[in-house]
C-alpha cells in the first residue's frame, strides 16, 4: 500500500511541488506540469510528454537536456487535460513545433487530440504519436489498439535525440513512429496497487498466481498463471517477444536493446536474478545486445511487476537511443553545458480575463449555473453507483472521475457567473475545470462536450431553441470525432447520439426547447438501458467485453442522468416566467 501522504486528494500536487524543489536544476514547474529549467536551442521541435501521475519516472523524471521538453501530468492514474498540455507545450515551445507523445490510453487519446488542435489554432505547429509497444493489450494485426508502457521511454528518447539535431517537426515524428515500430513490451503482475488513501488494492492477483500480460492499471493480459521460477518467466517473457518481431527483421544477429522494468515492489535485486536468465536467451538466438537497463522506468505505485522491453534497433535508432540525455530518471553519456532557463511571465499562471457579454447572455447564464448545479447534485448522489456499473468490466472510477469533475465544473462556473462572464464563457470555464480535475476518458469528453456548447452560445446573443439543438449535435459529433467511439460501440455515444437527434426531431415539429428537452431525455434513459445488451468494442472495457453483458455502459447512465436533471431545471423555469423568456 502507499504509505504516506497527507490528504489523498493533495497527493499529486504535493507530489509534483516536492520533486521540483529536489529537481530544480534541471525542471520547473508550469501550469499542467514541468519543463526543463535549461535554455533549450530555439528553432528546435519541443517534446512534449505526458499522463497520469503515479508512474515515476514517468513523465515528469524524463524531463531533461537530451530527452522531453515538458511533461503534462494529470492527477492519478489520470490523463492531464487538454488545458495542462497546451500550457506546458507552449511554455517549452522553441519555435518549431511541438510533438506531443504519450501511452495510447482513451483518456489520453483524446486529450491530447483536443490539445493539437487548439495549438494549431494558436498557429504553434503540432503533431502527435501515441506509443503502442504492448504485445497482449492487442494482436499483430491491430497495433493501433495495443498500449504504451516501458516503450514510452523509447520513443521519446529517440525523437528528443533526432529533435535536439534540429530535425523538422515532419522529421522527427517520423523518427518516433519509426522508434515506434520497432519496439515491443511484455508485462507481468504479482499484485495490484493500492492508491493513497484507498482502502483496497485497485486491482487484486489471486494468491500464488500471476498475471501474464496484464497492464499497469489493471489491464488484463492473455491469462492467469501460477508464478514460476525466474527461469521459466525468463522463458516466456523472451519467447513471446520473439514470436512479435517487427517486420523486416531477423531475429539472428540483430542489434536490440533491452529494458527490465520493475513496476513498483519488485526489488533491483529480484530484476537482476530474472535478467541474468533473459540475457541467456537472448545470447542462444544469435541476438547481439547492444544496450541493456535494469531498473525503474515506469511504475504502479506499489504494484509488484515487470515488463521486458526489446528495442530493434536500425543503425539510426541505435544512434538515437545512445545519445546523451540528463534528466533525473534517466541519464547517458555527457550533455553540452546548458544555462539556466530565465524566468518568465509564461511561466506563471495568468489572470484569467473575462470576455465583454451582453445583459441576455450573463441572464442566461444565470440559468446556465443552475444547469450545473443540477447535473452536480445528481453525478454526487449516484457515485456509489456509476462506480459499481463501471467494475463490472472496468475499472471502478468512473462515479469518483464525474464527481471530481462535477466539483470542479460547479466551482468554476459560479466564480465566472460572480465575475459577470456570458452564458458561453461559464460553459468553456467549467469545462476546462472539469476536465482539469477529472482526467481520464469522462473528463476529456466532458470537457469537449461542454467547451462545443459555450462556443456555441457565445457571449452576446440570447440562446435559441435551434442554437442549442446545433450545438448539441456539435457535441455529439466532436465526441465521436475525437473519441472515435461509434454507435453500438457501448459508450456514452449510444445515448448522446440519439439525444440529439430526439431533440432535434422534437424542436422541428414545433415543440418549445422544455417540452423538447424533456422528451429528449426520456429517450435517453432508455437508450442507456439498453447498452447493457451491447458489448465494448473500444476503451478499457473492450477485454472483457463478455463480463459487461447485461450491464448497461457507466457513461451512458451518467449522461442520461445529467440531461434529465438538466431538463429539470428547464420545467422549473418555465413554471416561474413566459415560456421562452430565456431561453425561445
């Protein structure tokens, strides 16, 4: 278990402020995460990493001369917002581009997705790679769907090298798929991790049994087996690998490198025993190690693991790999003497403005508020149970995201609503609140889905009944977008997608937006239901597709919740004044 902290809801911040005081020569902190505290040569790509904070030395210990530029860091096991990562990308800007890589985990997909576009609107080049080097998150044949792990490191090491060379933002994101390609990862787990302040692990081995290929969070892998000697692991570890070689290569006489990584509770001492047998077989297929790393590389809190990572090196990636880096994690060879990064204004957290809006739309956001109030109330007093829906084939956090969220979004909007900010303005505050404070998957969807409908609204014009029925539909299909979930795919989609469109259909036959809404959200409801006769075809849920039949999506029940909650607050007002005096 995690054994000290103070309040588990400071964790990550306290966290975050103390490895900066230790680190400070070579980080500093930034709104969403840390950048290196060393000037950096302008006219240069930034490398800009990223996820949930509980991982050490992932991400922020890879921040340094050689390696990334910046490290957006999300709460725990929670992916940082799109807000965190556009500010931290563009506090290590050079001038060149950003590239912004992570683990290809939903939450992060989309954040980081959302934030490319919103620097490139900014006019701050942009390109992404999410790192795909698990072999039993998916099979030969669908590697997009496979997750980043000890290969993360890998990736960034290779495009910070081909950066810190002056490659083009093109250049280098070619260097990191190509790193990409090339790298593969097996894990293994003996115990799950226990969050700080948690009561239970948050994911249980049975006694005595390990999980062969099982995640960092609690993944599941390919099955679950009683735990052998560091031998036989070493064995399977290597055999497996070998049998997923990347294309065009010969396994005799290659140059690999390799990573022995311990999750968390899995001594030094332990990796040595089990690395002493892998190099063994290695050495019996002709294979030609050119770098071998034992140790800590990303981790699970107090998880007990490891993972075996190869690295098929090309004369170029090799080169990469072995080039000087100084980070607090991770350190090679001798960096050129850089100076002192110097303060700046960039650096600090601004004062936030409050754009001009019109007497109709701060009235409408006083309604705007009372939305939020209401979907608040009801995410808080259906968490126990959002949670239960979500451990049946997932991870259980779904009703503790929402909440954090909510909480976030409440706060936000009635700050905004005091500072006299428009109906659209409170919106794209809350929405960034939550997805600040929530993380992972719900918090960027919420996020996209609340940031559409204040753009949409705006600060000046009262809102209309077919203003909101656009932007409803523009929420739905910026989810999709971003998301890449699909109708039938078992996710909130199935519920906001038919929402919209019930409430478009019900406008357009003369309805006013109340009588609208509400018949809109009773359909909802029972499109939630009915997700529970459909199987997960993507997210964290998709192993286990078959345990989640009969159980209706965690998301699609909370959405379902929030419109009709929100629909209340439509009734209540059309009770107190003329229909369509706020909103037509």
């Amino acid at each position: 278990m995690t054994w000290l902290f103070n309040n588990p809801s400071d964790f990550a911040k306290e966290m975050v402020a103390g490895f900066v005081s230790a680190n400070a020569d070579i980080v500093r902190q930034v709104p969403g995460g840390v950048i290196r505290n060393t000037q950096s040569q302008q006219g240069t790509v930034a490398i800009i990493i990223g996820g949930g904070s509980g991982h050490y030395p992932a991400f922020a210990g890879l921040v340094g001369q050689g390696l990334a530029h910046g490290a957006a860091m999300g709460n725990l096991f929670a992916s940082p917002s799109a807000q965190q990562i556009c500010s931290v990308a563009k506090a290590a800007n050079n001038g060149a581009g950003v590239l912004l890589a992570f683990g290809n985990y939903a939450g992060d997909v989309l954040h980081f997705g959302l934030a490319r576009e919103r620097l490139i609107a900014e006019g701050i080049p942009c390109e992404l790679i999410a790192v795909t080097d698990d072999i039993t998150s998916a099979g030969q044949h669908e590697p997009e769907k496979r997750r980043g792990v000890a290969g993360d490191l890998v990736v960034f090491k290779a495009a910070a090298a081909a950066a810190e060379q002056g490659a083009s933002l093109e250049e280098v994101l070619t260097v990191a798929r190509h790193a990409n390609d090339r790298t593969r990862t097996i894990g293994v787990a003996f115990s799950g991790c226990t969050l700080p302040g948690a009561e239970q692990p948050l994911f249980t081995i049975p006694q005595g049994q390990m999980g062969f290929g099982m995640g960092i969070h609690g993944e599941p892998g390919i099955r679950e087996i009683a735990v052998p000697g560091a031998d036989e692991l070493a064995t399977m570890l290597v055999e497996h690998l070998l049998n997923d070689v990347p294309s065009g290569v010969s396994i005799k006489g290659a140059r690999v490198g390799a990573i022995l990584n311990g999750l968390g509770s899995v001594k030094y001492e332990e990796l040595f025993v089990v690395w002493h047998s892998v190099q063994q077989r290695l050495n019996e297929q002709g294979i030609i190690l050119a770098d071998i790393q034992v140790g800590e590389f990303v981790t699970s809190f107090d998880m007990a693991g490891l993972s075996l990572t190869l690295i098929w090196f090309s004369e170029a990636l090799e080169a990469q790999w072995q080039a000087p880096a100084y980070t607090s994690a991770f350190r090679r060879g001798a960096v050129i003497a850089a100076q002192p990064r110097q303060a700046s204004s960039d650096d600090e957290c601004q004062q936030q403005t409050v754009p001009a809006a019109s007497d109709a739309s701060r009235s409408a956001a006083v309604r705007v508020v009372a939305m939020v109030d209401a979907l608040a109330e009801v995410v808080i007093a259906n968490v126990d149970e959002l949670g239960r829906i979500d451990a049946v084939a997932g991870d259980g956090d779904h009703g503790m995201g929402m909440e954090r969220g909510v909480r976030a979004a409440r706060e936000s909007a009635h700050q905004y609503l005091a500072l006299g900010a428009g109906a659209g303005t409170v919106l794209q505050q809350a929405a960034d609140a939550w997805a600040d404070n929530a993380g992972g998957t719900s918090g960027a969807i919420w996020g996209v889905i609340l940031n559409t409908l204040g753009t949409a609204l705006g600060n000046q014009q009262q809102p209309q009944a077919d203003t909101v029925v656009q932007a409803v539909s523009d929420a739905a299909h910026g989810v999709m977008h971003f998301g890449k979930a699909k109708p039938g795919d078992k996710t909130l989609v199935d519920v906001l997608l038919p929402f919209s469109e019930a409430l478009n259909e019900n406008v357009k036959k003369g309805l006013p937006l109340a009588q609208a809404w509400h018949a809109a959200a009773s359909y909802a409801q029972q499109c939630a239901k009915d997700t529970s006769q459909l199987l997960p075809k993507i997210g964290r849920a998709r192993p286990l597709a078959e345990r989640s039949l009969g159980t209706p999506d965690a998301g699609a029940v909370s959405l379902a919740m929030i419109v009709t909650a929100v629909g209340g607050c439509f009734t209540e007002a059309a009770g107190r004044e003329k229909e369509g005096a706020v909103w037509q």
